[in-house]
C-alpha cells in the first residue's frame, strides 16, 4: 500500500455512529450550564452554510466540531474550542455541526463518533482528533493548523460571524490592503493548485525588488510545495534511513518534516548533517536551511536558534 501524501475530499460516503449515547446531558448552546451560542468566530453549519465554508477553508483555516451539543462531554469541548476561536481572533473559524440534526455533513466528514474535530484547509479536511482533550494538547493541534496553514499559503483571518458593525469609529479596522499584481497572481496560482506558475510569479518579484520579504517567503513555501507533492512518505524515510550521510536523502525527509509542522525536526536533521559534508553538501544544506527560515519565520524563535547554529556550523 502506498504511503503517498493524501489529498483527500470532503465526500458524502460514510456515517457517524450516534447510538449509545445514552451520557449526561447539557442544556443546549447558550444557556446556562450549556455551550455558547454561536458568534464571534464560531459559526454552525447547515445544509444551507456548508459548501461556502468549505470554499472559504482556501482563505483561512476553518476548523470543524461534529458534535451533540446537548452532551455533556460534547458541550464541554464545544465550549473550549468557542473560546479558544475568540481567543485567535480569526486565525481560524470554527464550524459547529450538530451530527443529529445534519447527518449527511457530518457524514462527509467520514466519522465514526462524536465529538470528532477535523480542519478544512484548501477544501481539503484533515482529521486532528475525536473525544475530549486537555486545553494544551487542543492548543497544540491549533498550532500545528495554523503552520500547515501557512505552509500552504492560507494565510487569512475569517470574519467575525453575525457582526451588526463596529460599536464606535475607534474600532473600524482599516481594510486590508490588495496584494502587489505578481502576489495575487502567485495566490491565484496557488489557488488553482498550479505551482509552477505560482513560483514564476515570485520569482518575477523578487527581480523587480530583491527585498520583497514576502515574495522570498512566498517562494520558499511554493517550493517546499513542489518538492513534497506526492511523496511516499516510507519510501523516503527508508532511503534515508538506510543512507544517514547522503544529503540529498535526508533533504528530502526534511522537507516532509517541515511540510507537517515538525519544524525542530526538521532543523536537527540537517544542523546535524553539517558538521560532516563536503563542500557541496554543506551548500545545498546552507541553501535549504535558509529556505526553511523564510517558510517559518525569521521571528520565530526557533529560526533564531537554529540560525545561530547554521553560523557556528559553518564558520
């Protein structure tokens, strides 16, 4: 059986299994002792709702609860994720599913239980996890969405749901400026999931202005995009694992580290690997590193250590 990164759909087989749920019960959303209702950045979803989400899961990341609202356990992660969604201020939308009243949403989602969450980037869902869980364990399944968010170029905020407009004028945001030409057209790209073109548009930018941050970031997730693209994931571990000095393995299984999120993972392979390669590994090692730096961040913390690293490596 192949090991390919998957690129799943959200179809209609499958049904969630909602018998014995004979559990203590809660009182329904947004009264007392209950889950809150929706609105801020959590929306239910309907029959009616379903398929513009899922359309918009290409501009921001939507994050979705199948779930029983009027369970006790059900409630109680509905309640969490709800304030967690306030908290990342549109980071994300969180999308509410009652699996009783819309069987057939929930259904598309391929569960066999609930509560179950699962993300939808890019129309795709991805499956974090089913039953209750911690807040920091929850916390940091958001995280790992929101980097494989970024990886993938879904980079915007969802709006705040049912909002009648802003209470005074001090709290009008200002609207969002529209990207240069050559980024929407690299966005468009990416949208229609032509990576070739989307990397030219880049390219094309950054020759017109060497300093454009975001171009070099942008190119650097649309590469680390290509390389990925239907990679057996086994398959490649094994020819690293079998060879532990050839660069060119272990850049590969890097990659897939990277495009899932394990970022520390990612630099240790090859921040471990300098020390002993050639001139012509250390390069291409250099090179990726410093790929891997704009794809992440070069705030985040963990490029700041692993840069500090590269200099001592190579100097």
């Amino acid at each position: 059986m192949s090991n390919s990164t998957p690129e799943p759909s959200i179809s209609t087989r499958g049904a969630v299994d909602l018998s014995a749920l004979n559990r203590t019960q809660s009182p329904p959303p947004g009264e007392p002792g209950g889950a809150p209702s929706a609105g801020g950045y959590v929306l239910d979803l309907t029959d009616t709702n379903f398929q513009q989400v899922v359309h918009d899961s290409t501009t921001y990341p939507v994050v979705v609860l199948l779930w029983i609202p009027t369970d006790q356990a059900n409630a109680e992660l509905g309640a969490l994720l709800g304030r967690l969604a306030d908290e990342y201020a549109g980071r994300f939308l969180l999308g509410r599913v009652d699996a009783q009243e819309y069987p057939q949403i929930a259904a598309a989602f391929q569960v066999q239980g609930v509560p179950t969450v699962v993300a939808v980037l890019q129309g795709q869902p991805l499956p974090l996890f089913a039953g209750a869980a911690p807040e920091d364990q929850v916390r940091g399944v958001l995280d790992q969405v929101l980097a494989a968010a970024e990886q993938n170029g879904v980079t915007g905020r969802a709006p705040a749901q049912g909002a009648e407009g802003p209470a005074s004028p001090g709290e009008v945001e200002p609207a969002e400026e529209p990207l240069p030409p050559l980024h929407q057209e690299a966005y468009d790209a990416i949208q229609r999931d032509d990576l070739d073109t989307a990397a030219a548009a880049y390219e094309r930018a950054i020759k017109q202005d060497p300093r454009d941050a975001d171009a070099v970031a942008g190119l650097a997730q649309v590469r680390l995009m290509q390389r990925t693209r239907g990679a057996d994931l086994q398959a490649v571990r094994t020819v690293a694992a079998d060879a532990p000095a050839d660069v060119d393995a272990q850049l590969a299984v890097a990659d897939l580290d990277l495009f899932g999120g394990k970022v520390d993972d990612a630099f240790a392979r090859l921040l471990e690997l300098l020390p002993d390669a050639d001139a012509d590994g250390k390069e291409k090692l250099r090179v990726r590193l410093l790929e891997y730096f704009e794809v992440v961040g070069p705030t985040d913390p963990r490029v700041v250590k692993a840069r500090q690293r590269l200099a001592i490596s190579l100097y």
